[in-house]
C-alpha cells in the first residue's frame, strides 16, 4: 500500500532520510509531530511484518497528543485499526505501533521493533534522556527486509543545549542527520499565530520556537552578549603569528584558549582543556605551535601558586613564554563585561570548531546565587579566555550591562 501524503519540504525530505538518525528540528507549529506520526505508519506499511514505536516524554501527550494524531491519519488513509489504551498499542492488520513514554523507562521493555520515532527529547534532563535512548535502541532490533536500516529517528523543539544539541550538533556523523524547520514554514497555521509568539517571547524563546534554533534560555546566562552564529569565525594562526593564551591554573584541570589580535579585534583559534599541570600544558603548547611567540595572560595568582613545584609564572618562562597579566586579577564583574563588551561591540570571535569546549561554555555558563556556577564545570575555560580579553582589549571595565 502506498500513501500520498502532501507535505512541506521540510517534511518531505524527513520521510525520505536513510540515515540511522535523523532529526526534524523545528519551531512551534512547523508540522514537526505530524510529519513524526506520518513516518511511523508509512514504516508500518512498510514493514509488514514487525512492530514501531513512537515515544513521547509522558503518558499524558501519549493520550491527549499521539493518539488523536494517530486516529486522524489512519482515518484519512483509510487504515483499519483497533486502539488498546490500556497497553498503549495501535493494532493494524500489518502489525502494531506501540506507544510508550519516556518518563516511565521501566515500560522500555519486553517488546522488539523495527522504526522508532522520538518525540520531544528535550522535555526530558540530559542524563535521563540519555539513559532513555539506550532503551529504545535496544528495542529497536527486529531485521528488515533487504538489509533495510532500523532507524530511530527524532523530532522536537530545542530547548537549550541539551540532549538533542549533544547528540546531532556536537557529536555530529555520517550516519545522522539533521533538518531544520520554522514557524514559518507552515503556511497552514492561523494568520496571527506568529506574530502572537513574537509579541510573548523573549527574543532567545523567538529563535528557539519559531526558528529551531539551539540558544540558551538561561535569563542567567552569564555571556549573554555571545552568539554562536554572529561571532564565529573561521580564521587560524598564520605562520609565525603572535598568539595570545588565555590561561587558568587548576592542578589536573588547566584551561586555556588561543586567540591572535588582528586590527584591534581578538579571534579565539585554539582551546587547551583539561591538561594535568603547567608544565604539561606549556609542553602541549611548544608541540602544537611551533615557531610563535607566545605570550600567556594568566590568573595572576600563578605568580605565589603552584601545580608542580615552582610557581606557575616561573614554569611559563622557562618554557619561553612571555606572562603578561596585572599584578592582582580583575574582580568577577570586571572580566565577564571585557568578554561581554567584546562580544557586543564585534571585536571578539571564536572558531567553535576549533574551540568547541569554549563556545560550548560561553552559551551555557549561567548564575548561581549571584554568581558564576561552578558546579557546571564550564567556569574554568571561560575565565582563562576571559583573563585575555580583559588584558588585550579592555583592561579595566566600568561599564555594567544590563
């Protein structure tokens, strides 16, 4: 049997992926469960024979969303079909879709299918949505005809950087993929629909729910003046160049991020994460750029510390490393409105690709009781590249924002 569905493009080429995962990630309204439902039946008849799955974060939107999105599109295509809620399960005369929640992970279990659709991941903490995945690829196992692939493939909102972002953006393959949807896109939504959600949300809601866009939702982000987008850069030390280390002293955990100054502007081309002590990061530094002047802007407190011996300071130089800091660090509030500042005067850039560790913590790093968290472990890279910043372009920094 073969069903014609109409579609949007974004929602063509999700029905048509091969790869093992893909991802729809869209804004509110983009057609994103619709497209979910309508992949999961075309797998059913597909493959006759096995059983698919589609999961959503509760039992709740199982019972108020899946099944009437399910019993809407059997319908129009004329499926016959029986519905058991107390189990869960869609019976068809070509196998069942089972219907689980990801709340309850102890129900992941007992049962084999061959597609498996995801729905809403990011509703779920990060952790738990990762144990949850484990899951579902496991049940995920029946063979296919002709060596066909078992997918299991996604669809939501982001929100924030959370388990959807890690899976598809910052642990990308060739076997995933990932299409990206708006608000939009759907010419079918009410007319005053969007402009409703931009008169409510705040602007980093507006690009997360109507444009899919991964940002920090955190009203507590402490670089609020960063975006990815805005300030990347693809630039790269050039032979000999001068390079600025930002560096932060911690024993097993020295931080540092590379940056050359070109024209008045600072470009983050390198990060040094979790290296075990100075004299090993000073080693990885002599190994990996060769034939530069280095000069490291530091904690200033490596001048009376130590993570082997000598002080900090000392071990720099005698690597030959010229240390260039003030004689006491800036207070908190200084150095993160130099990293601010920069960011929002279009005088700092940073190469994620080669910085991924640092990006990653500038969007992600937030407020705890009135300070930066440190709990996160995304305060140590972003003081060391801060301690840069704060040294070459602003020294000290009056201004607060807001």
């Amino acid at each position: 049997m073969q069903l014609k569905i109409p579609t949007l493009k974004h929602q063509s080429e999700f029905i048509t992926s091969t790869k093992t995962h893909t991802a729809l990630i869209g804004g509110f309204g983009s057609g994103k469960s619709h497209v979910g439902v309508a992949k999961t039946i075309i797998k059913k008849l597909q493959y006759p024979k096995v059983n698919v799955a589609y999961y959503l974060p509760t039992y709740g939107l199982i019972n108020d969303v899946a099944f009437p999105k399910f019993i809407e599109q059997l319908q129009k295509y004329n499926i016959d079909f029986t519905l058991n809620r107390s189990e869960n399960i869609i019976k068809t005369n070509v196998g069942n879709i089972i219907l689980r929640n990801m709340s309850d992970p102890e129900r992941i279990i007992g049962y084999e299918v061959g597609y498996s659709l995801i729905d809403e991941t990011d509703a779920l903490s990060k952790d738990k949505m990762s144990d949850v995945f484990m899951k579902i690829i496991g049940r995920n196992r029946s063979v296919l005809p002709n060596g066909a692939t078992n997918q299991t493939d996604v669809v939501g909102t982001p929100e924030g950087f959370k388990w959807l972002y890690d899976f598809f953006v910052k642990n990308p393959s060739e076997n995933k993929a990932i299409i990206k949807a708006k608000t939009f896109d759907n010419p079918f939504l009410p007319k005053n629909y969007v402009d409703i959600l931009i008169e409510t949300y705040t602007e980093s809601q507006v690009n997360a729910y109507l444009n899919g866009e991964f940002v920090n939702l955190n009203s507590n982000n402490v670089y609020k003046s960063y975006n990815r987008k805005a300030h990347r850069t693809n630039e790269i030390p050039l032979p000999q160049e001068m390079l600025y280390i930002g560096m932060d002293f911690n024993i097993t955990n020295m931080n540092a991020v590379v940056h050359v100054k070109r024209n008045g502007k600072m470009y983050a081309v390198g990060e040094i994460a979790n290296a075990y002590d100075t004299q090993s990061i000073s080693d990885y530094i002599k190994e990996n750029y060769p034939n530069h002047k280095i000069i490291i802007n530091p904690d200033a407190s490596g001048n009376n510390r130590s993570t082997s011996g000598a002080s900090d300071f000392s071990i720099l130089k005698q690597n030959g490393f010229t240390v260039d800091t003030p004689k006491k660090n800036p207070n908190v509030t200084e150095r993160i409105n130099a990293v601010n500042l920069a960011f929002q005067n279009d005088k700092y850039y940073v190469n994620d690709k080669l910085c991924p560790n640092y990006a990653e913590a500038l969007e992600n790093q937030s407020y705890r009781n009135g300070v930066p968290d440190k709990q996160s472990g995304f305060d140590h890279i972003t003081e060391a590249g801060g301690y840069s910043i704060y040294k070459n372009l602003y020294g000290k920094v009056s201004q607060v924002l807001i």
